[in-house]
C-alpha cells in the first residue's frame, strides 16, 4: 500500500488494516497537523483518499471509510506492481 498522502509523501501511519484486497490506513501528517484515510483497493489497482475534518472522529472515518467516501474522496492512481 502507499503510505502517503497528497498533502504529505511521508505520513505517520497510526492504524491499518486489511480485509481481502482492501488495505485502510489512518495517516497523519506531522508537517501539516492534519489526518487522512487513504483506501486501496489492490484487486483493481485502484485507491482514494478521503479528508478528516476538524469536527470528525479519525477513527470513525478509519473504520467506516466507505459511509465517508461519497462525499469526501477523491481518486488517486495507484500503479500496479
């Protein structure tokens, strides 16, 4: 998976996690103080990242990504290995 974000290529991952094809990783950036999940779905070489807003839970983002991601992803490539 792509441990970064695009607001930061060297995050501080605080929590992952794998179900099938699927990796979710909570990452904080300690140059801007902001957190993201960035979702990756290795089957489909296909990733997204979704924004955590001051008001929201990190970890409730973390752990229900999906029910965020209509309204704060955006798509990002992911080059298949």
């Amino acid at each position: 998976m792509h441990r970064r974000l695009t607001f930061d290529a060297n995050p501080k991952e605080l929590a992952s996690r794998r179900n099938g094809t699927i990796d979710v990783a909570l990452l904080w950036s300690r140059r801007t103080r902001r957190v993201g999940v960035v979702v990756e779905d290795r089957a489909k070489g296909e990733a997204l990242e979704l924004d955590v807003r001051e008001d929201d839970n990190p970890l409730d983002v973390y752990e229900h990504a999906f029910a965020y991601a209509p309204r704060r992803s955006h798509p990002r490539c992911v080059a298949r290995a």
